[in-house]
C-alpha cells in the first residue's frame, strides 16, 4: 500500500503546481495535522484514495470547515484494507486554544480508547500531530511529546507512527525517518510518501 503522509504545511508540489498523476498510485492519504482544510478537501476531489486526518494545534477552523471528503480519525480506530489505523490529534497544552492537552488530558483519551483497541487487538499505524516524548520532540513545551505515545508503541508495537508538529526547518536536527524499537517514525512534515508492507 502507497500512502502519502502530509502536515503542517502544504506543499506547493501538490497544490500550486498541482498535476493529477503526482497523486497516481496513492492508496491513502493522511494528514497529521496543521494543514488548510481546503487544501484537504482539494487533494480529495483529485484522488480515489480515501483522506484521512487528525488535528492539530492550530485547526479549530475545522468546526467551521470541515475539509470536504475526508474522513476524521480523532479517538478511533479507522480500519482501510485490513490496516488497522489509530488517530490522536493536538499537541501539549501551552495555551488556551483547542486542540491541546496536558499529559494528564491525553491519557484520558487514551484509556477511553480501551474497548477499541481490545476488540481490534492493538493498531498498525499511529497516527498524531505531537511527536512521543523523547523521540524528535522539542524541549520547549509546546513542542514536547507525549509519553502516552510512547507507552502505546511499547505495548502495541505497531509498524509505525506517522506525526507532525516538528518542522523539519526548526533547525533543531529533526528528522524524517527514525525508529523506536520495531517501529518506524515518520515525521509528516509538508509530505512523505512510503510503502506500507503488511
């Protein structure tokens, strides 16, 4: 399976030089977060593939516009050909605005998940906007990840977990591709397209 992995900044390889065989081959799209919601719902008018996302920190306008076509994976497993896919949006709280949460707030949302994750016997791909705590994280707060993340790999091993968050141009030495144990980190910034192998 071919996905494209996008976030936090549209690429103008995509949406300002846009030609429709650059999305040919692409199985799914997911959006890690901090991307325009009609720039969503432009990639979903010119693909079969189904777009999926979480939110990020600065996404509140998705209430008032939602992207078009695409599919919300907050707090759920999305399952597409047999890849099991689990969503969790936002960053750590640093402000006032929506779309952030303590670490306390994100293991809530984790234990709700409890039933989903028991019924489909853990996940394939986790996909947020924050990086894990540790793992190509910033140390300022409301770049820092979550240790829930990582307690969640531990225990699920999944193949990997795609985020965002941490742009690439920080200059703090962040990556595209790490690991952490068996799985493979991908930092979605602007876009990455892999090959997922089941």
């Amino acid at each position: 399976m071919r996905i494209l992995a996008i976030a936090d900044e549209e690429s103008a390889y995509l949406w300002d030089y846009f030609e429709k065989s650059k999305l040919e081959g692409i199985d799914l799209i997911i959006s890690c977060g901090d991307l325009n919601p009609k720039y969503l719902s432009f990639l979903a008018t010119f693909t079969s593939a189904p777009v999926i996302y979480v939110h990020g920190n600065h996404d509140r306008k998705y209430k008032q516009t939602p992207p078009e076509g695409c599919i919300c994976i907050e707090d759920e497993i999305y399952v597409y050909k047999g890849v099991r896919i689990l969503g969790l949006g936002g960053s750590m709280k640093y402000s006032s605005d929506e779309c952030q949460y303590t670490e306390r707030e994100m293991r809530k949302r984790v234990r709700k998940l409890r039933w989903q994750l028991f019924r489909s016997k853990g996940f394939d791909i986790l996909v947020t906007h924050a990086p894990a705590f540790g793992l190509n994280d910033g140390d300022d707060l409301p770049h820092r990840g979550f240790q829930v993340f990582n307690a969640l790999i531990d225990k699920y091993n999944p193949k990997y977990f795609l985020h965002g968050h941490v742009h690439m141009r920080y200059g703090r030495k962040h990556v595209r591709f790490d690991t952490c144990g068996g799985t493979k980190v991908i930092n979605a910034f602007e876009r990455c397209v892999f090959e997922y192998e089941g």
